[in-house]
C-alpha cells in the first residue's frame, strides 16, 4: 500500500505492515527490524557500512544488526563513532572507514545524527568533494548506493527525507544537503528498538517530532498532500507523547500499551518527516541552531523552548490551521480565535511534563548573543519558509521574548 492509503486506514491496521513513500519502501511493526539482513540482501548489498553510535552499542542494538546482516551470507563494516549532531569531521571519518571497506550498501542505525551521517556519507563517496559542496539540493552528478534507514528515536523523521543535516566542524553551524538520491531505498520501523531510549532522549526527540508536525502543516511551502502527513502526525504524537512519558514512569508494567504508544509515537515522527520532505520548516528551527551552534543546547531542547514563541508569532498569519492542530487535540474548537495562543500553551505543558526547559535563560543563554544568533537564525534556510516573514529584527525579539 502507499503510505496514503496507510493515512486512510490507520486504525484497521494490525501488526507489521508495509507501505510506499514517494521514494521509500517502509516496514512498521515490532519486530520488523530482525529482516535487516534479508532486506540488505534484496537490495543486491555484499559489503555493508553499518553506521550508528556508541550508545545503540551499549543498547546492543548494533549487535543485533551486524548479527542479522551476517546471517544473509553479507560482509559488515561498523562505523560507531556518530556524534550528537555530526559535523563534517564525523562524516568524513566514517568516509575513510568506507573506503577502506569498499563498501556497497549503507545502513543508518539510530537516531536522526546516525542517519543524517549515513547520508554525508554516501554523498562524498559516491560523488566526492566536501559537504559544503552539497549545501542546498539536488548538486549530485552521480549514483549514490542504496541506504536502509531504522530510527531508534521517534524524533527526526530523517528515514523520510532526502536531506543530511551535517553541521560545520569549525562554525557548528548546520548545513542541509539534500538530493532525492540520498533517501533511504527502505526504512525500517521497529518501536521495538525505541524503548531502550533514555527518557531524556524521548523527551527531546518527541518535542522535534511534534514542531515538524506543527511547523510542515503551517510553513509557505505547505502542501495538500503535507498537510495530510503533518495533521495525521500530530493527531498520533499528541496523544501518544504523553502516554508514553507517564508509561515509562517506574512502576508500570504494561508493555503491550506501551510498545503500541512507542509505535504511535515513531509512524507519527515518521508521518512528520515525510510532510518536510513536501513542505519544509519555519522559524523555530532558524531559531534553534544557532542556540545548538553556540550554547551546546540539545536541538530538541531550543525548540521547546522557541517553538511556542514562533507560534504565537504566527497565529495571525496562518488562519485556521493552529486551529485544526488545537481541535484535533480537544483543546478547542477549530475556528477559537485564541487558538495559537492555546496551541501555544499545550507545548509548554508538554516541556513541563518531562522537564524541559520553557526559557532562555534556564539553558544558560546570554542576552548579549542575541543580535548575533538573530543574524545566523535569519540565514538559515527554514527562516524564508515561515508562513510571517521574519528578519533579524523579528527574530531578535522572538529571542528576547524566550528570555
């Protein structure tokens, strides 16, 4: 099926389940993540550059995986030396471990920095050059190999996207390179491998999947067909998120409704990456990489914080789409002249419920770097997405507001 027909029939779903993104074949469900090795197979894979980090180690989910490939008679090369957030100089060393492999197939094992990685990777193997050179879209010459993606977080959505968030190792600030070569040929999702997450790492990944739901459904470049992905992603992740929180709080026992809340959580991510991929971002995401860039926040802890400033920014721009997100919620009625300002409150009761910082200057933030992040946020490509154009002043008041 396609993952419009997915959207359609969601709740007659049961159990694992393959659907068609425009450029990707998804596999949903528990346990899909044990047909690894017979997938890298089918794709005509023989020597595999695993790509992931230290902590899906630990998790022994790279294990699992090198396990799974070898079973299917395949050679296996581990990279898993990912960073939170890879720069260049991640991407680049995972490119001599490549090399050195000749590898054929890549898989990106973890969460958005694994995959983002895996697919530096491929651009500079595959076509050359630095990552500078594949800043913007749609700059490779050559075929790239095919990459199988498997999310251990429910936040990025990068298995449904073309692009490699790849930051400068020197300026830490984050560059975009996308090509519709660079998608994942299949994605795995297993809610499965989600539960070994940290909370703190739920918490963070949930709020980005929740503002790519938000941001996709309102930005300039909004789609019918993003709109669909972006709506059914929010309806899944503003229910799931919080039951998946009060679930992993200790005591509770029932895995069963947890395993399908996680599962909730990781389709709705997924859903939300693929209304990006149609739709782009706004300004929460201008915003948050220069905090990322010069304060060492977490991505998913700046847009916690930014993200309920840039909606009520909007909410006279945007006329009844917050007010669709509110509705779906049950937190008003669509056509709520304070919808925003209630959309709004939602997300920081969210930051509230796992902790989250709700200001700037809870994170360490100074005031005095403030005119200089509002000039690097209104470079940033998301910035000329936003549905209320923004420039350094505006976005200099939005920081100042978070304050």
């Amino acid at each position: 099926m396609t993952a419009l027909d997915l959207l359609d029939n969601l709740d007659d779903s049961a159990g694992p389940v393959s659907f068609n993104d425009e450029q990707t074949q998804v596999l949903f469900g528990a346990g899909t993540s044990k047909r690894l090795g017979e997938l890298a197979r089918e794709l005509k894979g023989q020597r595999v550059l695993l790509v992931t980090d230290q902590g899906l180690a630990r998790a022994g989910h790279e294990q699992h995986a090198v396990e799974s490939l070898k079973a299917a008679g395949l050679q296996v090369t581990v990279f898993d030396e990912v960073q939170h957030d890879p720069t260049t100089a991640d991407v680049e060393r995972g490119l001599e471990v490549a090399q050195q492999a000749q590898i054929d197939l890549i898989v990106g094992l973890g969460g958005g920095s694994s995959m983002d990685c895996a697919k530096g990777i491929n651009f500079l193997l595959t076509n050359g050059g630095r990552m500078e050179d594949y800043w913007g879209f749609g700059k490779v010459s050559k075929p790239m190999l095919p990459l199988i993606a498997i999310p251990t977080t429910a936040g990025t959505g990068s298995e449904a996207q073309s692009f490699a968030i790849i930051a400068d190792s020197k300026t830490h600030m984050k560059m975009a390179c996308g090509d519709k070569q660079a998608a994942a040929r299949i994605a795995i999702l297993d809610p499965e491998l989600t539960l070994s997450m940290p909370p703190s790492v739920c918490a963070a990944t949930g709020i980005d999947a929740i503002s790519h739901a938000i941001e996709a459904h309102v930005t300039s470049a909004r789609t019918p067909l993003s709109q669909r992905f972006s709506r059914r992603a929010w309806q899944l992740l503003a229910l799931a998120f919080p039951a998946v929180i009060c679930e992993e709080q200790p005591g509770h026992t029932d895995t069963t409704t947890l395993l399908t809340d996680a599962g909730a959580m990781l389709l709705g991510a997924h859903f939300a990456g693929a209304a990006i991929e149609n739709s782009m971002l706004g300004a929460t995401h201008a915003l948050a990489n220069p905090l990322s860039a010069h304060f060492g926040l977490t991505h998913g802890v700046a847009i916690a914080v930014m993200l309920p400033q840039v909606i009520r920014f909007n909410a006279d721009s945007v006329g009844i789409l917050y007010g669709e997100l509110a509705a779906d919620a049950g937190l008003c009625s669509a056509d709520d002249p304070q919808a925003g300002v209630i959309l709004a409150a939602r997300i920081v009761e969210l930051a509230n419920l796992v902790d989250l910082p709700t200001s700037l200057a809870a994170c360490g933030v100074t005031q005095k770097m403030i005119p200089v992040m509002a000039a690097e946020a209104a470079a940033q490509w998301t910035a000329k997405f936003n549905p209320r154009p923004v420039d350094v002043i505006s976005l200099q008041e939005l920081y100042e507001c978070a304050m």
